[in-house]
C-alpha cells in the first residue's frame, strides 16, 4: 500500500482512529504517550475485566497497527528529540489544544522550517480559528452541534448520539482522508502543508440531508421520529421488531417498489396475512395524496409478519424472495455475519503478553494489489523506545537511562 | 490561489447514483481531478428525481441534492446498452485513470463492463466498485439504501437509549458519508500505487467494512469477554454528568460531559456549589455513575432555567465540555463557529439559483478545495465528444440523433 511512510501521533482518544486508518495503509505509525501512557488506557472494556493500561480493549482498537514511543514533549530533551524525530517522519497528527505545540516550539511553522515535506494533520474539537476555538469537545458534544442527535430517538424522547465515539472515528477518518490527499500532492510537488480538521466541522458535513438543503429549501427542521420516517406526509416506518430483536425495511413505490411488494404480499398470503393489502395494485401504487390511515393499514399486516421471525429467518427470507430486509445487527450478529465471513473479513491479532489471539475487524476494504488489513496489536507502553532511541536515534543506555530518570521518556 | 489541486491531472469517469459512489467522486472533483459523470435522461439516476426541486417544480437540472452529491463534476449523458455507446465508454476507459461505480451489485460485469474487460482496454485502469456489502456474496441480494447498510453494519443497534427501540436519523444515511472517505483513500492508495508500480487494481469496497471499526471496542468485548455491549444513549460508562438536558424552550436541550474530577469541580463551582453537589453520592465517577438517574434530574433542574446556548457559554468559560443540541436551522442561521469558519459556503448554479454548500470539514493550507456546482444534465456532452473523444461536430450531431448521446 503507501510505501515507506512514518507518522508521528501525538493524539488523545479524540484523534485516535486518523492514525490507525493510516497504520492499516501501510503507514508505520508511532504513538507518541507521556511517560505512563495515554489517559485514554483507563477506559474499558478491559481484557478478562482486569483494569489495567496495557490491557485496555478500548485503548487496543483504536491504537491497533501503531508503533509506541515514551515522550514528554514538554521538557526541553523532549522537544529536541521530537525535533530528531520530524527530520525522518512524512507526517504528524496531533489533537491538542490551539496553541499549545506553537508555545512548545512544535507548531507547524517551526516544524515546517526543519523538514518542509511534514503534513501536519490537526485536530481539534471546533477548529484553530473561530470564537470556539478553545472550547472543548467531546464526542457527545460535537455530535449534538452537528444536528444529528436532533433526529436521533424516540419521539418525545432525549436527544440521543449515534454509535459510541462515533465523531472521533468520524473525525479520524475525515482527518486520515485529508492527510492523503496532501500527501498525493507532495508526491510530484515536493510540498508538505497544514491541515486543520475538526469533530465539529465533520459533525456537521455528517448532516448533509438537513445542512442546509432541509432548513434552507424544506424550512423546516426534522423532529425525532424513532422507528419511523416521515415522507410525503405520513409516517412510514423504518424499523420493525422481530422476534429476537429488530429488522429495518421501508415501503416504496416506483419499480423497485413494485417488484418487492409483490414478493412481500405473496408471502404474507404464505401466512395468512395479507388480507388487508391483497387488492393493491403495486404497479399503480403511488404516495401521492396518500393517507396515514392507509400507509397503516398496509404496515400493519407486515409488522404482525416480522414478529413472527427471527432476524436470521427475516434475512434468509429476504434474499430467497428478492426483498430488502435486513437485520439490526448486534456485535454477535456482525460476528455471526455470513457476509463478512465470506469476505475473509475477521482478522486474528497476536497479543504475546496476553498469552493469546485477538480477533479484530479486519480490511477496510479488498484491492486485487493492496493489502488493506490490521497489521499487528497496538503498542504496550513505551514498547518501542529500543527501537526508536537506540537503533534509530544512536542512544546509548545511559542516556536513555537518564531521560527516563528525567521523566523525559 | 495559483497553486495546482493535489489531483491536477487525474481523470476519473464515473457511472454513479444516489450518495455513495457520487460522494466518492466528489472528492477528487473538487480537489483538482477531471471527473466525468455518466448520465441519461431516459435511466436518470435517483439524485436527478429527488425533491426538494427549485420552486418545487421536478426537473433534472432542478434538484438540488444533486449539486450536493456531485458538485464539481462533468457530466456526459451515454447510451452505455448500445454498441456505439459501448465503444464510446471504452475510448474514455483508456482517457481515464479511475473509473468509479456504485450500480447494483454484478451489473456492470454482466454488461460486460466488469474488471478483466477494462483491463483489455487499458492495463493499468483502477476500478472502484463501492457498494453497502461488497460486490460479490451470499447477502448481496437485491441490494439495500441507507437504513439497511445502517442495520447491517451494527450502527443501528446503537442509535437509542438502551429502554428505547432503535431510531433512525430521519434520512441521513451515515454509511453514505463513511463509505466515501474510505473508498476515496483507497482510491489515492490505488493512484499512489500506480505512481510507483505502473500498475492498476480493482477496489471493491463495502461500506460494513470500516464501519465495524467504529464499533472497534465493543467488537473486542465481545470477541474476548464473550460479552454483547448495549447501547447507553447519550451517557458514556466513562462520565457523568453526560447526556442531554432540558433547557428552556419547547424541545431545546444542551449536552454536557464530565469526565474528570476537575471537570465536576468546575461544573459545581458554575452551579455554586448547591448544597446537592456536596452529597457521598456524587464525589467520585464511580459514585456519580451508581446514582447517575437521580444526578440527571438535579442538573435537569439547573439547566431548564436557561437556554442553551446559556449553559454552553457557562460551561465552556469554565472548561467543561457542554454544548446545543442543534437543529438544522441553529446551525445554518444562529452558529457562530459555523459562521466564522466559513462552513456553509455561498454556491451559485444556472437553474437551481443561489444555495448554500457545506465545504469538506477539513482545510488543506496550500491546496484548499475548490468547490464548483453541480453540472446540467449533459452539460459535457459536446466537449467530451469533440475534445476528449476526437469528434468532428458531424459526428457528434449524429450520435445525438442516434440517440449514443442521450
């Protein structure tokens, strides 16, 4: 894949998943923690629930196929041996506060004058300009200014954000993308350059339906509708309960629409069902004028269908009969997914200090040259700083002795 | 700003609809790559049919999602089924470095469109099929939108308090904004790739894939606990306060999150230290966590005497992450952030008229975007035949009217 590139890291949870993204590229990332390692390795869940750093399953997937180095970049040594470090690296990604690496001496313009081919990817909760520039941010937070969470749950309900972490794997993946189109630039430019990325701003980009096109062409502003959507002036509803658990399917019209209702409305005869919606015409059927009470009457007979079966009985259905249900899946169900498996997707991550194998989502995506797979576990504190310090850098055991007395690494 | 795009040079021809392969293509448009959009005006594809239309009226060159999903873009309209067509779309295969797709699964292959018959054409071609499942395999089926790439790659599960039914975010398609920014990497991967090898590829990439990333820690909880993570809403087992909270107002709620000791010290000292703030049950996270319930109703009675851009303010001046929870309209008319990083930029299209663009939330310092609108159905057609195609006018006039152009 990308071939013999190096990435500094110095990020916290909220730009974790950038340099994962790049390391599964091919990148060979390096993790930069303080001495101690990441306050991000005290969040669970924990292998075997035993609360510990270097066992931190949270800590593990987002950091999988980085590198690890010790350093504290706010002491002197620290910053010279950052400064070592920019000279052989491609790129750095960093999450901290406006400001802060300029008042180190580490900002982009400092760095740029020893090695004018860096890409600096910056992330931050709202930008480096603007009158939020210094707030913070949280996943939760940014997902709410972004309007998502305003359409998210049940009607009546709290306002609820999307998957866990969701703006920071977002925001990663935003910030990986941007990182290589700068570096498709500097392949026959010669130039790095800045970039300046935010959860916020890829919040926002998120809610493309109602940003701005909903407020500014519909005037209005979505609600929480739960299960249901709201289109052509009913409600139709989107998510279904089944027997053990939940399945997605929506009513169309058109072609599409046509050919699966008929499907749909042969099996509902199969089950006694269809009493109610056997004289429609699919081919005519149309949502134009169409009233609530016969949207219902419709849904009605295929919510009393998917209750009867399973998720996995609604799936195999599906694909038998040309319909487009699937499944709410679960972590379980996305394990037990036969897709995924036919893709080769899962992968098996060697964890020697746990005494065993790891299974992990694998590719992100298949190439006939490229390999796109997690490489390796992610580092154990400081598991690196042989590698780096010694073998790259030239120091000596003493001197690496006295960094660590110093709290330097 | 004279300097050259990142993708100055690179052609890309794409047969797309919907979100998920124009969103793809976007980027290299608006980032200095020539892209071409296959159309016609007898198939057109969803993102031509969609309302909202200018004045309400339907029209091809009236929809404006379309100028969403596709601004920057060349478009050609081409009879991809007809044996002229078909020569056509091979001569610009050989023009192009990335030819990108998002049909149903299998049908580009049965029309003889497939990898090995572009690699006949040109040996180095880079082929991007982005689909929800991948192109191949014993779920592709009939296909799926939004809601089933949602439900399939595990988001869904999430999108609720644990004592509510899943809900879905109105018609965001969230798989339709991720797929993209993987398959374009990919993409750029594939491009680098051919700098270096001489070599082209073929990129198949499903939207579950780097999905199930996001949902990387609770994949391993269960891979390695045996355990099933459920959904916790807008609460996080690592912080309390944290959710949303009513404010003043009908439906106006703002966010807050407290994950630190400092962090619940300077959110007391905002609230003046009530005397509740003093109680056992609230000192550590551990105990906030065990009486979270209780801890929300008393900060919901804080919060409802103000609004929330109040409580924000309050919050954020102490160094407490709080925020709105915004809907479209605090966003696009009130947001000051929003405002002063140009985040809506002001776009201009022939028909549509005057509208308003989110740019990429990511800024370049040297090669920022240029973002152009949406093009007219065939806008391209005759500089793709005459210019790109060799065409003498003649010979574009007839393949208009033997409908090759169309």
């Amino acid at each position: 894949m990308l071939n013999g590139l190096r990435a500094l890291d110095l990020t916290t949870e909220m730009g974790f998943f950038c340099g994962k993204v790049l390391a599964q590229f091919g990148v060979d990332v390096i993790k930069i923690e303080k001495p101690g390692g990441d306050t991000a390795r005290r969040f669970g869940p924990f292998w075997h629930d035993e609360d510990d750093p270097e066992k931190s399953l949270y800590w593990f997937a987002y950091n999988e196929s980085k590198r690890g180095i010790t350093l504290d970049i706010e002491t002197g040594e620290g910053q010279d041996i950052l400064k070592k470090l920019i000279l052989k690296s491609d790129f750095m990604i960093e999450s901290f506060p406006v400001g802060y690496l300029d008042k180190l001496g580490l900002g982009y313009r400092e760095l740029s004058k020893i090695n004018p081919r860096l890409i600096m990817t910056a992330i931050t909760p709202y930008g480096q300009t603007g009158p939020f520039k210094d707030y913070k941010a949280t996943d939760l937070i940014a997902m709410a200014g972004g309007g998502i969470m305003s359409l998210t749950g049940r009607p009546g309900g709290l306002p609820c954000r999307l998957s866990p972490d969701h703006a920071y794997c977002l925001t990663g993946a935003n910030a990986a993308l941007a990182t290589m189109i700068a570096y498709y630039y500097r392949t026959w430019s010669g130039e790095g350059q800045y970039i300046d990325t935010s959860l916020f701003e890829c919040a926002v980009r998120e809610n493309y339906n109602e940003v701005p096109v909903s407020w500014k062409f519909g005037r209005r502003n979505s609600g929480r509708n739960g299960t249901l959507m709201f289109r052509y002036n009913v409600f139709t509803r989107t998510i279904w309960p089944c027997k053990d658990g939940h399945v997605t399917w929506t009513l169309f019209a058109g072609t599409i629409g046509a050919s699966e209702n008929k499907n749909l409305t042969q099996w509902l005869e199969e089950e006694g069902l269809h009493e109610e919606i056997k004289d429609i015409d699919w081919d005519k059927f149309g949502f134009d004028g169409i009233t609530q009470e016969k949207i219902d009457g419709i849904e009605r007979p295929i919510f009393e269908l998917f209750k009867r079966h399973t998720k996995k009985e609604l799936e195999e259905e599906s694909l038998r009969r040309g319909l487009r249900i699937s499944a709410i899946n679960d972590v379980k169900d996305l394990y037990e997914n036969r897709q995924l498996y036919f893709r080769k997707y899962w992968k098996t991550i060697e964890h020697p200090e746990l005494s065993e194998q790891i299974i992990y989502p694998g590719q992100l995506f298949i190439s006939s040259e490229m390999n796109a797979e997690p490489r390796h576990r992610g580092p154990l504190i400081g598991e690196h700083n042989d590698q780096i310090y010694k073998d790259e850098l030239g120091f000596n055991d003493s001197t690496l002795a006295d960094l660590k007395n110093k709290g330097v690494i | 700003m004279d300097k050259k795009l990142p993708f100055h040079g690179v052609k890309v021809l794409e047969w797309t609809q919907a979100i998920n392969g124009p969103w793809t293509g976007m980027y290299f448009a608006n980032f200095g790559a020539e892209v071409i959009k296959i159309e016609s005006t007898k198939f057109p594809e969803m993102g031509r049919t969609s309302s909202p239309y200018k004045d309400n009226i339907p029209g091809f060159d009236r929809s404006i999602t379309f100028n969403i999903f596709n601004a920057g873009k060349k478009s050609f309209t081409l009879n991809l089924r007809e044996d002229r067509g078909r020569e056509i779309f091979f001569k610009l295969v050989k023009w192009s470095d990335i030819v990108l797709q998002n049909q149903r699964p299998g049908l580009m292959k049965k029309m003889s469109y497939g990898y090995e018959d572009l690699k006949k054409i040109k040996e180095d071609i880079i082929l991007i099929e982005v689909s929800i499942m991948g192109q191949e395999g014993p779920m592709v089926g009939v296909g799926g939108w939004g809601s089933n790439s949602m439900a399939q790659s595990g988001q869904f599960y999430y999108y609720r308090f644990p004592e509510d039914e899943p809900s879905s975010p109105g018609f965001t398609a969230v798989p339709d904004v991720i797929g993209p920014i993987f398959a374009a990497m990919a993409g750029i991967a594939a491009l680098d790739y051919k700098r270096r090898t001489g070599k082209g590829q073929h990129l198949d990439i499903s939207q579950m894939e780097p999905l199930v990333h996001f949902l990387g820690p609770a994949i391993l909880d269960y891979t390695v606990n045996g355990r099933v993570q459920p959904p916790v809403g807008s609460r996080d087992p690592h912080a309390a306060p944290h959710n949303a909270f009513r404010c003043k107002g009908d439906n106006k709620y703002c966010v807050i999150a407290v994950f630190t000791d400092e962090e619940w010290r300077c959110f007391c000292d905002v609230l003046g230290h009530p005397d509740w703030t003093n109680s056992a049950k609230f000192s550590t996270l551990e105990a906030r966590k065990q009486h979270e319930t209780e801890l929300e109703e008393w900060v919901n009675k804080w919060t409802e005497q103000f609004s929330p851009q109040e409580v924000m303010t309050m919050l954020q001046k102490a160094g407490v992450p709080a925020g709105i929870v915004q809907n479209a309209q605090d966003i696009v008319d009130f947001d000051p952030q929003v405002k002063a990083r140009n985040l809506l930029i002001k776009m201009h299209h022939p028909v549509v008229g005057d509208y308003l663009h989110t740019r990429w939330p990511f800024i370049l310092s040297k090669t920022p975007a240029d973002i152009q609108t949406g093009p007219l159905i065939g806008e391209h057609n005759e500089y793709v035949c005459t210019e790109i195609l060799g065409m003498t006018e003649e010979e574009f006039v007839e393949s208009i009217i033997h409908e090759i152009i169309t």
